[in-house]
C-alpha cells in the first residue's frame, strides 16, 4: 500500500504552541462541549474574547491546521510545524471557559469550548459593541454541519459580580484547568503520530532493500556454483591430454562419466540453491503478511471506520457513548456520537450489532458519523402482543 510521507521538522519534546497575541495575527482542561446541529447550550462566560487582555485564563486562542491524510488536528508550533513546512495554512481557534451552576458535580460546572472563526468573531462583536462577555449568560446555537452558529445573550439573568468571577476562574485553576498544557499534549500526540507513519514508511522501503539484495545475493551464489564446477572439469580435460594415446579411448570413457558426474553435481547444487531460494520467498511472505496486518491498521487510524460492524457491550446514552466490540477483530473501542445523529437509545442494547462510520478527533478519540442497528431477528415462537386470550 502507498502511504504519503510528511516531512517531521524537530522534536515533540521541545516544540511550542504558536499562540495568538494580538488581533491581527487571527488571521482568514477539563470537560469538552460538542454542540450537535440544531442543539444549544447556556452558560456564564469567564472569559473576554481578546488575545491583547491580560490575566484572562478562561481564553486561550491560537492556530491549527487539518492535517486530512492523517484525519488529525495540529496546532501550529510555527517554525517546528511539519504542516507549515507543507505550506498548509492555519486557522484561527479559541478555547473558552464556562460556568454551569445548576451541574450537582462542582468539576462538572467548568466545561470548555472550542470556537471555530465564525464564533470568535460574533463574540469579539459583542465583547466591542456591548459591553463586555466576561460573566454574562450566553445562549449558543449550533445552526449547520459545517460550523455556524448562533449566539445570543440571555436578558433574563444578571451578570456574575466581579469577586464571583474571580473565585470562580481560581476554583477553575484548582480543579486543574491549563488549556496552554491542553493544545501543547495535542500537538505532541499529532507530532508523534506523523514520526510513527514515518517509521513505518521507512521500515516498508528497507524491507524492499533487503529482499533486492536477498535475491542478488542468490543469484551470485548460483553463478560461482556453476563456474566452480566448471574449472573442475576443464581441470580433469588438462590431466585426460597428459596420458599416452594407447589409453586414449579409456580416458574418453573416464571423461565421459566425469562430466555426467560433474553434471549430476551440478544438478544437485541448482536444487539446494532453488530449495534456499523457496525457503526465502515463504519467509518473504510471512513477513508480508505481518506487514499487511500493520498497514491495515494504519490505514484504518488515518482513514476511519467504514461500514465497519460491531458488537454493542455497553451503551451509555447519559455521556453519548457506546462500547463496542469491532466485529472479526474483537477490539474493544470506545464510539463517541458525532455531531448531527441522534441514536435510538432503546435498540443500542448490550449484544446488539450495529454499523458505524467514525473518525478520530483532535482528542484520539472514535466520533461516530454514521449509526446503523441490525434489525431485531423475528422470533417464530414468540407470542403475538396484543392479543385477548381466549
């Protein structure tokens, strides 16, 4: 299988997330909120959204790229950024903070949202034109597919005062909010699944290598076989011209039966040379098969489940996940549902099979894009419901 190779410009270890400071570089933690289409959410803001704002831990903007072959999220590390060396441009992104009193859980009242340009825009509008974000109630609207959105302030409910702000952002800290060490640990993982496709692309050409020099090596082997046995016969023809004629017919037998010999010797090395040789092409194929097995898994990482069945182990419809076991390879996989589907929670059950198209997200995580539940088989035996006995 071809693979494409990206080029990996320095180490994971000493990159730098290239972070927005000022507007004119936009450019064109704890939990995650996926909004699906056509869903909304509401929460207090405890951010402003302006990358020039000091002590504004809630906000964390910056750039990233859509690295497709690889179905990957990248943040740019600027001079280190293998998407950059591609000459990819990135987009400009946001991670926010928001406050949600009513969760019974106080880690679960801190939750973090991604936006996307269109978002950090609207919100810079209002942040300019109204007066401010930070602790004030939003209501956000996920209108399309492909990222649009609506938001709006809630009227009905006051801001946060000042202190409860700053109690709160602080409480946020405590519970281990750093979207900094966040988008750091995503290009890290993004970094490190581009140097194992290279590896791996490396690994396919030198055992290409090999087996080319496998083969000449082989061939050359045969070749010296040959001319060993030939310099032993013309050896034996030298010595038969040495001899008096009178013995000449007897030499010409003798020479006779030393040649069918040498021919028979012949013969039998050619056959342990073809038997190493056919050892060799099934050693070959075994390793083939081995490599196959370890392409099929990176094609599967970079393009996604399709059309693959499962087996449901545990479906969980309060978080939207569902465990599954892949069907023929028995893996175990957690499925996150995407946005735009809405399972049906009552036929997911434990045993049930199912069909799903997913992709990994920015987290190294299966989103579900695609749902499907095997139809129930009808039971011969079972009762008709619905029926008066008589």
């Amino acid at each position: 299988m071809a693979k494409t190779k990206t080029k990996t410009k320095g180490k994971a270890g000493g990159m730098q997330i290239r972070q927005i400071r000022n507007k004119k570089e936009r450019g064109g933690g704890g939990n995650f909120i996926r909004l699906k289409t056509d869903t909304a959410m509401k929460g207090f803001a405890l951010f402003t959204p302006d990358p020039e704002v000091e002590g504004n831990p809630g906000w964390f903007e910056y750039l990233e790229h859509y690295d497709k072959p690889n179905n990957q999220y990248v943040p740019c590390t600027g001079d280190s950024c293998y998407m950059c060396d591609l000459g990819e441009n990135p987009s400009p992104r946001a991670l926010s903070l928001w406050y949600f009193p009513e969760a019974a859980d106080e880690k679960d009242q801190f939750k973090s949202f991604k936006m996307n340009g269109f978002l950090i825009r609207d919100f810079d509008e209002i942040h300019t034109e109204e007066g401010g974000v930070l602790g004030r109630k939003f209501r956000v609207k996920r209108m399309t597919d492909d990222g649009k959105y609506r938001v709006s302030p809630t009227a009905e409910t006051k801001p946060l005062p000042k202190k409860e702000i700053a109690r709160l952002l602080k409480l946020a800290e405590e519970n281990g909010q750093d979207f900094a060490a966040d988008i750091l640990r995503q290009a890290k993982r993004a970094a490190e699944k581009i140097s194992a496709v290279d590896a791996l692309t490396d690994d396919d050409d030198d055992d290409d290598d090999d087996e080319d020099e496998e083969e000449t090596t082989s061939r050359k082997g045969k070749a010296s076989t040959k001319n060993s046995s030939k310099s032993k016969k013309d050896e034996d023809e030298d010595d038969d011209d040495d001899e008096d004629d009178e013995d000449e017919d007897e030499d010409e037998d003798e020479d006779d039966e030393d040649e069918n010999d040498d021919d028979d010797e012949d013969d039998d090395e050619d056959d342990e040379s073809d038997d190493d040789e056919d050892e060799d092409e099934d050693d070959d194929e075994e390793d083939d098969d081995e490599d196959e097995d370890d392409e099929d898994e990176d094609e599967e990482e970079a393009e996604g489940l399709k059309s693959q069945k499962a087996v449901v182990t545990t479906p969980d419809e309060a978080n939207e996940v569902i465990s599954a076991k892949l069907d023929g390879a028995g893996r175990a996989v957690k499925l996150y549902v995407g946005d735009g589907l809405d399972p049906d929670w009552d036929k997911i059950k434990k045993g049930v099979e199912i069909t799903v198209d997913a992709l990994k997200d920015d987290e190294d995580d299966w989103v579900l894009t695609s749902l499907k539940v095997a139809k129930a088989k009808a039971d011969s035996k079972a009762k008709p419901k619905g029926r008066a006995k008589k």
